[in-house]
C-alpha cells in the first residue's frame, strides 16, 4: 500500500451524485474523500459499531449528527459516534470537499 498521497489526486466529482473516491483502506479504517457539486447530499444513515469523522477541506456543507445540524467549513469537523444518524448536504452553489475517516471500518 502506498502510504503518502496528495488530496487533490483524490478529487473527482460526479454530476450524478455524490462521489466518494478511497484514499487509503486497511481492516480496521478507511480514508476517503467524498466531493460534492451543489445540490448533491448524502442521506442520513447510521453506522453501528463504527464512529465516523468529517473534516471540511474545500466550500461549506450542512452536516447531520443525531438530531443536531450544522453548517461546516474549511478547517471545521464533526464526529458521528456509533449509532448516531449522519448525513451531508451540500447547500452552496460551490463544491463541498470532506475528507472522511471510519473507524473500525464496516463489515459491507
């Protein structure tokens, strides 16, 4: 596995949706970076028996933990511990770059 990488080899966008492009992957975490146009979102879902963190690398993003809701920027992070609702929804008319660890990584 290559163990150093630049984030902007990573960045790929899609017009469908929501594009989550894998930086680095090992058993137990994952690294990716999920690129947004504006409009496009991840639906809240829940994750159990792994915590997930956001950190915003480019524009602003409305970011779901629980029943809380928060609008995100650059430098800015969330934690959605096991079992907790989360989701991401890029409202701007810029794109939304976050960078997304998981950890332990799921089963799926």
């Amino acid at each position: 596995m290559e163990n150093f990488k630049k984030i902007s080899q990573a960045l790929e966008f899609s017009a469908e949706k929501m594009k989550k492009n894998g930086i680095f992957e090992t058993e137990r975490v994952f690294c990716d970076l999920y690129c947004f146009e504006p409009g496009q979102f991840q639906s809240p879902h829940v994750h159990n028996g792994s915590d997930k963190i956001y950190y915003v690398v480019k524009g602003k993003g409305w970011f779901q933990v629980g029943e809380q809701e928060k609008e995100l920027g650059v430098g800015e992070i969330a934690l959605a511990e096991s079992g907790q609702k989360h989701g991401v929804t890029n409202r701007s008319n810029e794109q939304l770059v976050v960078l997304v660890y998981m950890a332990p990584k799921p089963a799926h």
